[in-house]
C-alpha cells in the first residue's frame, strides 16, 4: 500500500508521462511512500478508480490535460463518492490558468505551474495537517534544485512507449494561441548530467527519444551536442530522436548534422502554423519567410529527416482562402506531413484579445475548438475539420502519397483536394472508421468518375503506393490491373515488381 499515488490519463497506451517522474523524482524521504500509475483515455474511469483505490492512497496527484479534463473530472467525482477522506491534488496546464472551464471543484488542492517541488512540501503539509491553501500559485524553479526523472522510467516503459526528455523549458516567442508563450524565458538544464542521463536510458535499451523542448535549435551549442550523442550511436541500433525546431534558425553547423542522419532516425516538427504575414502579426508570431523557405527546402532535398509541418485553421483574420495559399505554398516546397489543426482558445493565452474584432467563437468543452469567426461560418470551420481528418487518412498516412497527387496534380493542392474531401464526405457521413480497402476504393472511384483519369494510370499510382509494404494483398478493384501489369513485366514491358498475393 503507499500512501501517495501519482497518476493521469495519457491520451495513448505508447505516450508515457514525463510529469509524473518529475514529481516522484523529486518526492525526497515521502519517495518510498509513493507510486505512479498510468492509465490512458480509453481506460473505463471507474475500473480506473478501482485500480488506485486497492492502495487506500492518502493522497492521490492527478495530471489534467486538454485531452482528459473531462475524464478526471468523472474520476474525482467517483473517488470522492468512494473515498471522501482522500486528498486529491491537481496539476498540469488544464488548471494552471483561470478560468476552468471543466468543473473540478470536488478537488482538494491545485497546484498552478511547475510542480517538481511545490507537490513535495504540499504532500509534507498535508501529512502534517498544515494544509489550508487550495489553490498554490507557484514561481518557475530553479532547474539546477530540480532532480532528473529518467531513471524512473521503467524496463516496460523502454520497451513499449515514448521516452519523453528535455533538454530545456520555456519559449523565447509570444504566440498568441500557445501557453509556452506564458513563460519568461528559455532555461536549461546542465547539459552534462542531461547528456549523462540520456546515456543511462540509451544503455537500458531507450530507443525512441521524443523531446519536449519547445525550441530545440535555439542554442545552436546544446543542439550540437545533442545530435551529436545520437549520430554517436549510429552504428550501434536503430534509433528515433524527435524534436520540435524554430523554422528560420538553422545554422551551416546544424545543417551538416542534420544532413548525416540515416533514414528514418530523426523526425523535426516545424509549427508554421500561417505564411500570411498579416494573420502572424495578428497574433505575434514572428514570420522571416525567406529563411523559412529555404531551410525547408534544405530539410526536404538534402536530408533524410522526417519532417513534420503544421498549419492552424481558424487564426484571427484569416480566411479559407489564405490557409488555401499557406497549404499550396507547403506542398510545393515538401513532400513532407502536413499536420492540419483547428484553432483552440487555450485559459491563460492571450488570443482572445480578437474576440471581438474578429467575431471569435469557441466551444467551452474541451479541447475548446473555434467554432467560427468573421471570416469562417461554423459551416467552414466543420469542412475543415473533416478535410484535416480525410488528409490524414489519404496524404499524411503514406498509403496514398502519390496517387492522392492525383487530385490536384498541377493545380491548387486545396481547391482540389477540398472538392474531393466534400465529395468523399457524401459517400461515407463520416470521417472514422473507414477501412484502408474502403478509402483506396473511393479514391480510385473519385479519381475515374470525377477526374476523368484513365483508370489503368490510376491503378499503377495506386499500386506503387500500396504495395510498398512486402506482403500487401492487391485489393479486389485493383487486381485487373495487376495482372495487366504482372503480364507486361514477365514481357519486360513494366517496372512494376511488387509482390502480389
């Protein structure tokens, strides 16, 4: 039985939480007291209940997110009802900003900003029965008094999920949309004992690194040393670094790392988020769109990085019309993912200084979507929603990356594929549970019946991308095709060589 457990809801089985290792790492002589306990949103929130109440906790830390503020407002509710003398304590940016729009008023205590410390003395207080402050606003830390979490990582955890580390906190920009932009400034930890911390994960066999820096390639310095502890290791296995870079500050020295990666061993994510210069100054995002250009360029032509773009539907001021051009002017530049997002009005950002202007409406639910404004109709707004999902499922997947070309071949990227995403939407009046056999069908049959592509042209796209992946069956409207082709090659009249069963 312990006596403090630490728990949240991840929003995946494969996500770990890199939150509750912090506070645990730093729970002192109350260590040996405590636990952490992971579930994900999928989990039933009273088997949830059931599995933290066997340790009859007298203190139970929840992490609340946009993602599951909803779930543990349920989960306080039943533990209360169960367990009323257990003192539940919140954390995590859900309740760090006023107003809460999720009610969880049934909470003990909450703790607002960077808890490493703040949840260790409020644990000694409560255990001493000083507690009488329900609300603790706390100060950023000094990162030098905070100790490192990674060890307690466990031999599962290695094995089956993200290893999420940092190397910093903070953000230098004042994004209006972003909490990072809350912060003062960038602070880091020493580099000698993160890099040493790093080694003992890499020795216990961590292979998937997902930093959580919001601007990784800010000190060139630290991001050298970074790359250069995993282009140490390339010799030794497989690995995957992730990280979250500035888009216009890449240095010749970063770029010749950048370049040596092997495939498939580094992903960047870029937040773009609007190349119109108008809608970035609307919500203070700097924008050198010349550097921009060019370092993407760089990414897709001389490295073998995966890259990861994102773009938001719904920033004040902006229309369908310019996130048409931002998404144009992308895909012209990368054959890279494009992650389409919808605005959220985050408690505690500073965009909803345009409410007014630009008539900006959210939802009070998490996770707090726009639902219009004075330029998109609610109308709009739900288009989008179902064009982001359908470009998940068809571009950003894989499994259709160049027969989807095929909408717009060399014509607008959104115009032609936002047709297609309203034409796709009449046939299935839904975006979720479309199989991958059912999708190919319906693109093949946009393609022929609405394009006017020739059908033998279509089929050889369709099979290049489908059958990438040893093994495939040839799905049943394709295998015509097939065979036409398997003809042709046994002439020596075709390329194709994958394999048909």
């Amino acid at each position: 039985m312990k006596k403090i457990l630490l728990t949240t809801l991840n929003s995946r089985f494969t996500h770990t939480s890199i939150a509750l290792r912090y506070l645990y790492a730093n729970l002192k002589e109350l260590q040996n007291d405590a636990k952490i306990i992971e579930f994900s949103i999928n989990d039933a929130i009273q088997t949830i209940a059931e599995k933290l109440l066997t340790h009859s906790p007298q203190i139970i830390g929840i992490g609340v997110y946009i993602w599951n503020a909803l779930e543990v407002r349920e989960l306080i509710h039943i533990i209360k009802k169960i367990s009323p003398n257990t003192k539940i304590v919140l954390g995590g940016p859900e309740v760090s900003h006023e107003p809460f729009r999720v009610n969880l008023d049934s909470a003990d205590f909450i703790i607002q900003g960077e808890g490493d410390e703040a949840f260790y003395r409020l644990c000694r207080d409560i255990f001493d029965g000083l507690a009488n402050q329900r609300v603790i606003k706390m100060s950023m830390p000094s990162l030098k008094n905070v100790e490192l979490p990674y060890k307690f990582y466990t031999d599962d955890d290695i094995k089956n999920r993200y290893i999420y580390v940092e190397a910093s906190r903070g953000c230098p920009f004042e994004c209006e949309f972003c909490l990072s932009s809350m912060d003062e400034k960038v602070r880091a930890f020493d580099i000698e004992l993160f890099l040493s911390e790093l080694e003992l994960l890499w020795k216990r066999g961590a292979r998937n690194f997902k930093f959580i820096d919001r601007t990784f390639n800010l000190n060139i310095k630290t991001a050298n040393r970074l790359l250069d502890f995993f282009l140490e290791k390339e010799e030794m296995s497989p690995y995957f670094a992730h990280f979250e870079v500035v888009p216009d500050h890449f240095p010749e020295s970063l770029k010749e790392k950048i370049a040596s990666f092997p495939h498939g061993a580094l992903q960047l994510e870029i937040g773009i988020q609007t190349l119109n210069p108008d809608i970035a100054n609307n919500i203070s995002r700097p924008l050198k769109l010349d550097k921009i250009k060019e370092n993407i360029r760089f990414l897709e032509n001389e490295t073998n990085a995966h890259i990861h773009l994102d773009l938001i539907v719904g920033l004040p001021g902006e229309s369908l019309e310019s996130f048409g051009a931002n998404l144009d002017e992308l895909v012209s530049l990368s054959s890279c993912e494009i992650q389409i997002g919808i605005l959220k009005k985050l408690s505690g950002t500073y965009i909803n200084r345009h409410d007014i202007e630009y008539g900006m409406v959210y939802s009070d639910i998490p996770p707090y979507d726009v639902l219009q404004t004075s330029t998109l109709s609610f109308f709009d707004i739900q288009i989008m929603k179902r064009f982001s999902r359908f470009w998940d499922l068809t571009y950003n997947s894989g499994n259709f990356k160049e027969s989807v070309k095929l909408i717009w071949q060399d014509e607008s990227v959104f115009e032609n594929f936002y047709a297609f995403s309203l034409w796709i939407y009449t046939q299935t009046d839904s975006t979720w549970q479309i199989s991958l056999q059912r999708l190919g069908e319906l693109l093949f049959k946009y393609l022929c019946e609405v394009k006017k592509i020739d059908a033998k042209d279509i089929a050889k796209n369709m099979l290049n991308d489908m059958m990438k992946l040893e093994g495939r069956v040839v799905p049943n409207y394709l295998k015509p095709y097939a065979e036409n082709i398997e003809k042709n090659k046994k002439h020596g009249t075709s390329g194709f060589n994958k394999r048909q069963q």
